[in-house]
C-alpha cells in the first residue's frame, strides 16, 4: 500500500479482522485438485475465472486471449454470470459441484466468511501493493489479502444529455428531491415533443437495483456509510425510510410499465440506450453496453446524484467486487492465476485495458486518470475526487441475502400492491434482526 489518497469512507480493517478471526479457520494455498498437476514440469496450466460483470464479458474474453498469446504455456477459461442472473447462488452451487474455479469474485465481509476455506492470501502481489489506500479493507484478515478490487464504481441516475438539453433543464441544478422532481415533471410534461416514453426505465424485475442499490443510498448514513458498521449492525431503523420511498415512488410513477416485468437488459439497452426514456438508475458500469447499441449517445451521458438529505449532490461510490483465487486448486494453478491478475493491473497493456477498453476507474496506483476513457466514468471520479460521495454498505447486508432476497422482493411486492411501505419497513427490519441472532 502507498498510501494514496481513496476517495470513499474506507471499512475498518481491524473490525474486518476480528470478524474473520472469530468466523472461520483459516483458508490453505496447497491445492486437493489434481487438475494440471503435471504443470510444474512443464505442461500447460489452465485456469478457470468465473466472473460476474456481463457489462465487460467480450472486453475481458478479448484481454484474455491476449494474454494467452504471450503467455502459451497458460489457458483460461472464462464463465460469466450476472445481469438478470444472480452471481451469488451460482457460485456457491458451482463450488457445491465440484466445478473447477480458480479465480472467482467476493463482495464483502460475508462472502470473505463464506468462502474463507477456499481464499488464498494475495498480500504478495504486486497488485496487492499497489492498491489505492482504503481499497483493501473489506478483504483484509490480519495481514493477509483474501481479494484484489476489481475497480471503483459508482451510480446514481444516469441521464442523456441531449434530451435534458432539449427540455431546458440544467444537470448541474439538481441536487435536492425537489430539484429532481421539478426536472422529472418539466421531462414527462415534454414527452412527445423530446420523443421520450417515459421519464424512467425502472427494472423492477431486478431486485438487486431495489434492495441493494437504491436502498443503500438512504441506509449508508445508518452504519456511518462502513460496510463493517453495517456488517456488524444487528438491526436496521430505515432512518431515511421516507425519503427512500418517495424516491421509489417518483421513479416508479414515471417510469414506462409494468415495472415488475422491466430487467436490467430491457432498462439499458431497449429503453436508454435507444433514447426511450430520459435517465435510468443505474452506474458507471453500463456504458460498454450503451456504446454497443449506439456510439453517439454513449457518449453524451452522465450521472446525477441521487437526491438523499444531508448528501445533496454525491453518489454512492465504492468497489463492488474483489478478485479472490482459490487455494485449494494446484499450486501451479494459484500461481498463473496470481501473475493473470497481476499482469491485468500493473503491466502497461492491463493498465491500457483497463482504462480503455474495460471502460473502469482503476482501484490502484499507477495510472493515468486523464485517459478514463467514458463520461460515466469521469463524472464518478469527478464525484470522487471531490468528495461528493455516499458509501458502499450493501455488501454488509446480512446473507441469505437480505438486500436481494428481503428488502428488494418486499419493495417489488410494494410496487405491485402487495404490501404498504409500512410492512416493508417492517418486514425487512424483522429479517435483518432475525438473520443476525
């Protein structure tokens, strides 16, 4: 670690550690698997990634195969579920399975619980080392490092551009709920002359943009904006369960319908990217997919804040997911997998890639931020760097998991009439509570 500035409330590293401590034993590099074991003398070394960002599956595959190209005694296999698909419960059925997986993503304290049999200790990666000051905190266990930041993100209402140029509306001037609501009316009363459905695109469908996404917005300030606050938190009080509602509702009133049948490729690629609505909530990560469908309009975009009072004008940033390789696979296999990701972040075409091609915000040192190639990305660390930012605590949710399993299915039944937003209150209270004893 060198110390740079990072730019979004860090977790604790010490309060990560005694959760470790007190969870699991602790993970082994000596690998069981005897796939590749005849590596060490000489022969190929494969490695399997399964990854879950849909969004830079064709960029990564293409990363890949570059590197198999100057590496020919190594082959990697790349499985990528995400999107509609939730990553999580795949994972661990394919781990269940036996599948070979040799590199694979955690997303905070209780995946680094979950998995902790399997996790090697990355500490003596250069990429390890070049880390950005805070980035490591979530995947820190004394002095091992159990995950490599797959990059910064951030999201908040993602708006074109053209369109709001069109209806007069300034960006720069909404900070506030009435700020957007102002805008939002100004947009649907506009619609057919700006050519626009609908205002929003909500996916409804996804219960991940409800439960995890939206609700982390107006739950951060709760656990001071710290995934291990919220980790460790017992309960949760929806403090700002007003404001999350109104959010909700503007969105959902506004939005093209039925919700509740709209997913996250529907919402990207057949309504934004098309220009059949105004803004989405969505983030940085979306903008390979939009510059796929049409290049122009990749590239006038950008990113609103979501309006939370006391944090008028910020967006939540923070590092969604972590590389981890799993130790228990051959040796030779937990080598090439640490020097693939080594060579990904610190060698100057992973550095070009990352920048360009992958379209990320690097979570390390030793790049040239001027060359962040999409305006997504540029207004999160804009965001960032000026310290307009919300925490990440979402991967603190208790498992099983409450943000996609509790909280966003109890906000679609809300959606579909199925229950107030007092029982959702409630009812997600109730499930924090009764998954922490």
């Amino acid at each position: 670690m060198k110390g740079k500035k990072f730019y979004f409330k860090a977790a604790s590293a010490l309060a990560l550690s005694g959760i470790l401590l007190a969870g699991c034993g602790g993970g082994t590099d000596e690998g069981s698997s005897d796939k590749n074991k005849d590596a060490a003398s000489g022969d190929k070394v494969t490695i399997d990634i399964f990854q879950n960002k849909v969004e830079f599956k064709t960029q990564f595959e293409d990363l890949v195969a570059q590197y198999e190209e100057e590496n020919p005694n190594v082959d990697i296999n790349v499985k990528t579920v995400g999107g509609g698909t939730d990553y999580a419960p795949v994972l661990k059925s394919s781990f269940s399975a036996g599948e070979d997986i040799n590199i694979f993503n955690v997303t905070g304290p209780q995946d680094v619980l979950d998995y902790k049999e399997y996790l090697t200790d990355l500490a003596d990666t250069k990429a390890a080392d070049a880390a950005l000051e805070g980035t490591l905190a979530t995947v820190e266990d004394g002095e091992k490092i159990l995950g490599l930041p797959v990059n910064q993100e951030g999201y908040g209402l993602v708006y074109n551009k053209r369109i709001f140029k069109e209806a007069g509306i300034d960006p720069a001037s909404i900070q506030s709920y009435d700020d957007l609501e102002k805008a939002v009316k100004t947009l649907d009363s506009k619609k057919d002359e700006l050519g626009i459905e609908a205002v929003f695109a909500l996916p409804g469908k996804e219960a991940w943009v409800l439960g995890d996404h939206l609700a982390n917005a107006f739950l951060a300030d709760e656990f001071d904006h710290s995934v291990v606050n919220s980790f460790n938190a017992d309960t949760v009080k929806f403090e700002k369960g007003d404001e999350m509602k109104r959010f909700l509702d503007l969105q959902n009133d506004y939005s093209v319908q039925p919700v509740l049948s709209l997913d996250y490729s529907q919402q990207v690629e057949e309504y934004f990217s098309l220009e059949r609505v105004a803004m989405i909530q969505q983030g940085n990560w979306i903008y390979p997919s939009v510059e796929q469908m049409d290049e122009e309009v990749a590239q006038n975009i950008g990113i609103l804040p979501i309006p939370v009072e006391g944090y008028e004008g910020s967006i939540p940033v923070g590092v969604s997911s972590y590389w981890a390789v799993n130790g228990q696979a051959d040796e030779a296999e937990v080598k090439a997998a640490k020097d693939f990701l080594d060579w990904m972040y610190t060698s100057d075409t992973g550095k070009e890639a990352v920048l360009t091609s992958f379209k990320f915000i690097p979570a390390y040192e030793g790049y040239d931020t001027e060359k962040i190639a999409d305006p997504l990305s540029k207004d999160v660390y804009r965001y960032s760097s000026e310290g307009k930012t919300i925490g990440w605590i979402f991967a603190g949710y208790p498992s099983n998991p409450w943000g996609t399993g509790v909280a966003g299915p109890n906000m679609q039944k809300y959606l579909d009439g199925g229950m107030t937003w007092d029982e959702v209150e409630a009812d997600s209270i109730k499930q924090w509570e009764e998954k922490r004893k």
